[in-house]
C-alpha cells in the first residue's frame, strides 16, 4: 500500500481526520447546550455548589474541545501536504509548532482540573472527585509528553528543511 499521494494510507487518514474533526465539533456544540442550561441552573441558584462545579467543569472540556480541533486542524493541513509530496514544507513546521503549543494548553487545563480537584477533595470527600483527579493527571500527563514529543519532532523537521535548502543550493 502506498503512504504518500491519492488513494494512500495518507489520504485515508486526511478522512478520517475530517470525521473526528466533525465528531469533535459535534461533541462541542452538546457541551455548549450543557453549558447554557447549567447557567439557567445557576440563575434560578438551584443547587448552586454542584452547578457551578459542574459548570467549571463543561467549561474546561468545551475550551479542550475547541484546542483539540486545533490540533486535529492542523494534522489535517500536514497530512495534505505530505499527499502532494510537500513533505519538507516550512508550514509543516509551523503546523507541528501550533500542535504542540496546543497540547500544552490542553495539558494546562487539565493541571488546573487537578487543582480544582484536590481543592474539593479536602472540603468533600467523594470517591467520584477522585477518579476526575486521577483522570485529570493521566490526561495531563499523556499531553505534556505529546507536547514534548511534537516540540522535539518539530525542531528535527526544521533541522531537516535546513539541510534539504542547503543541499538544494549546493546542487
């Protein structure tokens, strides 16, 4: 099976792409349905607490979701590039720069779940706050290794597009 081009192994995953794009945006617009009727909640100050918990919570997911699309956005954009042999594109670069600044923002959203979490933790003790801190560290973790790991593949890209404009020249 070919990688690169039409019909490829790339250009399946530019759909599948666009499925989990489309998925996420689904996913975004339910949240911010919750969001508005957990602010109705809170307006008529029915049982505030869990609202406004429940409501900081949404907010974090709905403000990852958008990030996430971001992300996938930019995978979308390297994966049309490579499918027409643009592999050693300087926009690459600035694509895989963008992701991985975004999976740092996500992985701080999720450290100040984690905060949330023990701040209510040691008001309440509910087995339930639990499980979204151990939740929240896992998913910050796996994002800032993501993170590292993108920051790191893009400065070996741009040492690779040095080499291949300089080589270029020499020819």
């Amino acid at each position: 099976m070919k990688i690169l081009g039409e019909k490829s192994l790339s250009s399946k995953v530019i759909v599948g792409l666009k499925i989990l794009f489309t998925v996420i945006s689904i996913l975004t617009l339910i949240v911010l349905i919750i969001i508005s009727k957990i602010i109705g909640h809170i307006a008529m100050q029915e049982n505030l607490l869990n609202n406004i918990f429940d409501l900081s919570f949404y907010i974090v997911i709905m403000i990852t979701g958008l990030i996430a699309l971001l992300i996938v956005y930019q995978f979308i954009k390297i994966f049309k590039n490579l499918n027409s042999n643009n592999i050693f594109f300087k926009d690459n670069v600035k694509s895989l720069n963008v992701i991985s600044n975004n999976c740092f923002a996500i992985a701080i959203c999720y450290f100040i779940i984690v905060l949330f979490a023990i701040c209510i933790i040691i008001k309440v003790q509910e087995v339930f706050i639990n499980y979204v801190l151990y939740f929240s560290i896992m998913l910050m973790l796996i994002f800032m290794v993501a993170g590292v790991g993108i920051k790191v593949l893009n400065e070996i890209y741009k040492k690779a597009i040095e080499y291949k404009e300089e080589n270029d020249f020499t020819i």
